[in-house]
C-alpha cells in the first residue's frame, strides 16, 4: 500500500480536482482505492457525495472530524473501517466543516512537564493517522489525503504516514513561490520525528514525488510563454515537476462537484476539448502510478 498526500499552501491550485480524478481513474483501472479529506473545506468530500446526502448520512459519525474528535474526548475511538464509505468503487473518509478546530485541540496535547513525556506526546500526536492505517496495509493499494492549504497537525499526521506528496500549483508567481518553503517545512519535521523515535523501523521519509502543474493555458499544444518559464525555473531549481499537466477548464471543472462526480468520469465527445482535459488526467494518472510504484 503506497500512501500519498495531495498538499501547497496556495489555494485554488486544483489541489482537490487532482486528488478526486487521479482516485477516480486509478479505481476504474482496478486499483483498490482510499481517499481522506482532510481539509475543513470539505471540497473533495462533496466531488464524490452531494450536500444533502452528507448531511444526512455522514456529517454526524462518519467524518474524519468524528474520528479526532473520538480521540479528543477520549471516547471510543472508531476503526477508519467504521468510517469509510463507498462511491464508484473507491473508499472515501468525508471531511466536515468543523476540522478546523482540531489542530487547536490537538495541540493542546502536545505541552507537557519533562522531556520524556514530551517525546511520548509528540510520537503520540503526529502518528495517530500512522498507527491507524498501518491495519489497512493489505486492504489497500493507494491512499490519497486532500491536505488543507497549511502546516497544522492534521497536515502533520498526514505527512507522517506518507510514503510521498506532490504539490498541484498553477504555473505562477505565488503558486510556485511557497513550493520551497513547503518542502523545507517537511524536511524539517521528518527530522524532529525521525528524533524522537527510538526505533529505526519507526522512522518515516515521506519523498517529494513532483509538482503537479495546473490551469495550464495551452496554445499550440503546449502552455504559453507566461506559464512556460515557471515550469523551467522550477525544474533549474531541482524541483522536479510532472511531465503531464492539466489545462484550465472551468466549465467542466465547476460541474463535477455540483453532479458528485469527478470529471475524468464523466464521457465527453471524442475530439473536443472536454475530450482533451480527460486524456490529460489519464496521462496524469499513468505518470503518477509509474512514479509512486502502485
């Protein structure tokens, strides 16, 4: 089982629409599939689930929000299997709008009197998701986390449990701006982990698969001049980038969370530009499953 988080700083950078189409896809291609919606904006919750059926079905106890907030409190803590639900062959933990409050509580954990109970609070807190998908491991071939746009713990846990991340970023100035910044960020939490940890088995290395780079504006078949050079320094800067990319379409992107379903499944005429974006998410997928070793 490969574990992957989907995660940049910047919103609107199609960070949610490539994790809903690269499940989509890696399910329709017979891969056993779970996504985790970690980010309180629930945006890749609502490309599988419509508003109403969340509310009534999920929101109460089969979120990720429920889970920490089981931990929290602690109450009894409920197995992912107890919150997973299923929509087109793929396994889905929803997120809810109150996430949002958990890093703060969870924080609230990690203050402690001496420095041993700080190492066991900090291994504790950042290796709940960890612990928990380590009794998956045979049920699944990959896991995908929508990370919210910071560096909280809930991001944290996610990293910690990965055996990758890729960053989805439009090709411009803010976007690429915090890719460093974001990769200095994991860097330096695998080595204060990595610190704490006394076994070698339990240490962690999530690697930097790639940029992903979005709402791409293609003439002539590839992306114009403007989107074209951040593409070049990024690849001069070390920061290895997808060679497959995504072109902007808002018609077709804004329908798929309204209808609750991600756009690489939906059929679109051959030859015209619905068409395209379709090929494109698919030779995204086959990048990805080449590079993560699915």
């Amino acid at each position: 089982m490969k574990i992957v988080s989907v995660i940049n700083y910047k919103g609107g950078v199609g960070k949610t629409t490539i994790t809903a189409n690269l499940a989509a896809e890696m399910a329709y291609r017979g891969k056993k599939v779970l996504v985790i919606d970690l980010d309180p904006q629930t945006n890749l919750t609502f490309s599988f689930f419509k508003v109403d059926e969340w509310s009534k079905k999920y929101e109460k106890d089969k979120t990720i929000k429920f889970w920490f907030d089981s931990i929290i409190d602690g109450s009894n803590i409920p197995s992912f299997n107890n919150l997973i639900v299923s929509k087109d062959k793929i396994d889905i933990i929803c997120s809810h709008l109150g996430l949002i409050d958990v890093d703060i509580e969870l924080a609230a954990g990690l203050s402690s009197g001496t420095e041993r109970q700080h190492r066991i609070n900090y291994i504790r807190t950042y290796s709940y998701i960890k612990n928990e998908l380590q009794k998956l491991s045979k049920a699944y071939d990959i896991v995908l986390f929508d990370c919210p746009p910071n560096f909280g713990i809930v991001t944290k846990n996610a990293l910690i449990s990965s055996d990758y991340y890729i960053v989805p970023a439009k090709m411009d100035y803010l976007s690429t701006l915090g890719i460093n910044y974001l990769r200095n960020h994991v860097n330096r939490l695998v080595k204060d982990y990595n610190t704490y940890v006394e076994k070698d088995e339990d240490k962690v290395n999530p690697q930097f698969l790639g940029v992903i780079a979005t709402m791409i504006t293609v003439r002539n078949g590839e992306p114009i001049a403007a989107q074209k050079v951040y593409v070049e320094e990024l690849s001069r800067s070390q920061i290895p980038v997808f060679e497959s990319m995504i072109r902007v379409n808002n018609t077709v992107y804004a329908s798929a969370p309204q209808y609750g379903i991600p756009v690489v499944m939906h059929s679109f005429s051959s030859g015209t530009t619905y068409d395209n974006i379709v090929d494109e998410l698919e030779r995204l997928t086959t990048e990805f499953i080449a590079k993560a070793g699915i």
